[in-house]
C-alpha cells in the first residue's frame, strides 16, 4: 500500500486503483497517524501496515498488519463499519488508545531488557498493550503479499526522526557488542538440561589416556507420547574414536568439526501430539440403583469409559435429583466409591445389551447411530462393592481351625 501526504489533504491511493476512486479524509491523515501508533508500540525494526477489508455483508474492516523477523500478524482491527473512512477513523481511535496505554506503562522511550539478546528481544510489551486495549483484534489477520518499506508511511514529524534515527543506532552498537562477546558467554546461555553432553576429547601427549566414558542421554530424549512406553536408550562402546555427526542425537565434539562448521547445537526430539478425539452428542438414562432414574444429553467422546465418567460425575454433582438420598451418599469416600456400567444401547424402539460388551472404542456405533438419530444409552451406577477382608492364617470361615496333637 503506498500513501500519499499533503498539506491541505491526504490521498490514499492503493495499488491497482484508479485515480478516480481515490479517498479523502479531510484535513486530519488517520492513516499517518494509525502508522505512526502502531510504530510507536512496536519493537524497532517491526514493519507496519494498514489494510482494508470488505465483508460479504458489506461492512468495512481495517487491520494494522505487522511484519517482524519474517512472521506477518494482525495487530489491530476495527470495529465493523459501514463505510471505508469510519473504519479508518475506528482503527485509528484504537491505535490512539494502545499508545496511551504504551505511555502510561513505559514512557516515550524502548526499554530492552538486559538479560535478553537483541535477537530474542520480543514484543512483550506491545503485546500487553494490545491485549489489553483490543484482545480478539489478532484473530482478523489474513495471508496477503507483504509490503515492502517503500510503500509505508513515513513519519509526520522530525521528533519521530530523530527517534527512529537514535534507536536504529543503538541497535548497531548492540551487534558489535554482541559480535565481541566471548564464546564462553554464548555456551552459558543454553541451559544444562537442554544440552546433551559428549565425551570429552582426549589430551595430545606421550602418555595414552583412558578411554572416554559413554555419553549421558538426557531425558528429553523419551517419547513424548504417553502411550509409548520409555525406551532405554542404546548403549554406546566405549571406544575412544567417537561416532559421525548426528548419530544416536549426539553431536560431535567442537573441536573435531570441520574448518568452517559451527557447533549443531542442541538435539530436542520432535513432540508427538495426539489429535482431539471428535465429541459427540448422546442420550443417556442413568439408573442409580435404590435411588431412581434420571434422562440427561451430554456430549462425550465415543468410548465406554467416557459414557461411564459422564454418568458418574453426574450422580456426584445432582445427587439431590435422585430419591432416598441420606447425608451418608454425600460423603466423600461414598461420592468417590461410584461406579457405573454401560447396560444397553438403543437403535430407535430397538435395545441391546451391552452387559458383556469389552470393547472401550464406540466410533463406529456411533458413526451408524448418528446417522440418523441421537445415540441413547442406559447405564447403571452403583457403589463398589469392597473385597473381602483375607482370612487369618489358622482360620476357616465360620471358626478358628482347631489344633489336634499329632498321634504316633
């Protein structure tokens, strides 16, 4: 988007729009202003831009999008407005309210944090500022073609100049700062848990060195998914000749890398995330036995033990729906003493027993079930019946087990 400022009027002119439909906003340039705030609350070096939307209800959105370290988002958003200059008026009065909020807590000035990197450096603050004047404005970003530097808004006045100037100076200052820091400060960065330790290198001498101990796996390494089980990882032999980059995630030593390579670095192992199992609705009858009847509709997951958990926790949170209940049912050790059984399932007028049903995966019944009607369910809820206590050695039930002498 490239914008054009004059002193009496401000023009915007998008790409691929004929001069006649061009859009003046009068003597007050929103669109240089919602640059400049959204410059303001943003980390140096960010690249700001403004966009506008036209739902298919025909309302008008505008967006500030921003670019920082390749990641474009949406930073904030207009309410929906009827025509394209209310929007750009609505976005600038939240642009207007984000700075105010930036100054109430920081001042006029960045405030980096000393112990982090300038490339770690993040917009923290902004975030702030933002969630707190316009929370849900990032959900209205969308994937355009970014926007090079030559189409931005240049500031208004020489103060943001000359501030823009200053702080682009000190952000080189910091690189050579960065560029003499010792290499020892760079390695204390990386946390001793994340790093996976190699043997160390053995010592140049006339006198031969025992061999190094094998590597120390970190536990990072585990599966993370948890229904695998924890593999020990291999045993390397203890050889003084250490393996080639890369393998069994552990890197070589730095100092027998190649001429020109710099350290791997640190091996994470990729996480393993489970997909959401889908929710479906249900109709469940739960018959707590001695204390009656109660129809509820629940949305759970297709499985045995999801129906089981529904009909429990709901005989635990409305026990005062159900009949013959005594203080004694509200107890804890009561409450927590239920358990249920899935007793039948229904297809329209027709039930059949799942008593002895021992699978746990219901997906394929609830596929056909849902088809085309809701599934229904009758499970039964009761308390566990506790085991019986062991019999004492020298006793039989009904007596204690009487000792005879021996005969000869």
């Amino acid at each position: 988007m490239i914008v054009y400022l004059s002193s009496l009027e401000q023009t915007i002119t998008v790409k691929g729009m004929a001069p006649s439909s061009q859009m003046c906003f009068g003597r007050v340039d929103h669109l240089s202003l919602i640059v400049e705030n959204s410059q303001f609350i943003s980390n140096e070096g960010a690249e700001v831009s403004v966009i506008t939307i036209k739902e298919v209800t025909g309302e008008w959105k505008a967006i500030v999008l921003r670019l920082n370290h390749g990641v474009r988002e949406a930073l904030l958003s207009s309410d929906p407005s009827e025509s394209i200059q209310k929007a750009i008026e609505s976005l600038h009065l939240k642009t207007a309210e984000a700075a105010a909020i930036y100054v109430k807590n920081n001042g006029f000035s960045l405030l980096p944090d000393p112990n982090k990197d300038e490339d770690d450096f993040s917009d923290d603050e902004t975030v702030s500022v933002v969630s707190e004047q316009n929370g849900s404005s990032s959900d209205d970003g969308l994937s355009v073609s970014d926007s090079s530097d030559d189409e931005l808004v240049t500031p208004a006045s020489s103060s943001f100049k000359g501030k823009r100037s200053d702080s682009k100076a000190s952000k080189k200052r910091s690189k050579r700062s960065k560029a003499r820091r010792p290499r020892s400060y760079e390695e204390s960065e990386v946390s001793d848990e994340d790093v996976v330790r190699a043997p160390p290198a053995r010592s140049v001498g006339p006198r031969c060195a025992p061999p190094p101990a094998p590597p120390v796996y970190n536990s990072s390494l585990r599966p993370m998914h948890p229904g695998l089980a924890a593999m020990q990882p291999p045993q390397l032999p203890r050889s003084p000749v250490l393996p080639p980059g890369g393998m069994h995630g552990v890197p070589p030593h730095p100092g027998m890398l190649p001429h020109g390579m710099r350290h791997p670095g640190v091996v994470r192992p990729a996480r393993v995330y489970e997909p959401a199992k889908p929710v479906h609705d249900v109709r469940i009858t739960i018959n707590w036995l001695q204390h009656g009847e109660q129809r509820i509709f629940e949305s759970t997951n297709a499985s045995i033990r999801a129906l089981q958990d529904a009909a429990v926790l709901h005989v635990r949170n409305h026990m005062s729906n159900f009949d013959n209940v005594t203080p004694m049912d509200h107890s804890p050790n009561r409450a927590w003493n239920l358990r249920a059984a899935v007793k039948q399932a229904f297809f329209g007028a027709e039930a059949y027993d799942m008593s002895n049903y021992r699978g746990d995966d219901l997906t394929k019944l609830f596929s056909v079930l849902g088809k085309t009607d809701i599934p229904s369910f009758e499970i039964e809820v009761d308390y566990a019946v506790p085991p019986h206590p062991p019999v004492p050695a020298g006793h039989v039930i009904g007596g204690p087990m009487h000792n005879h002498p021996a005969t000869a």
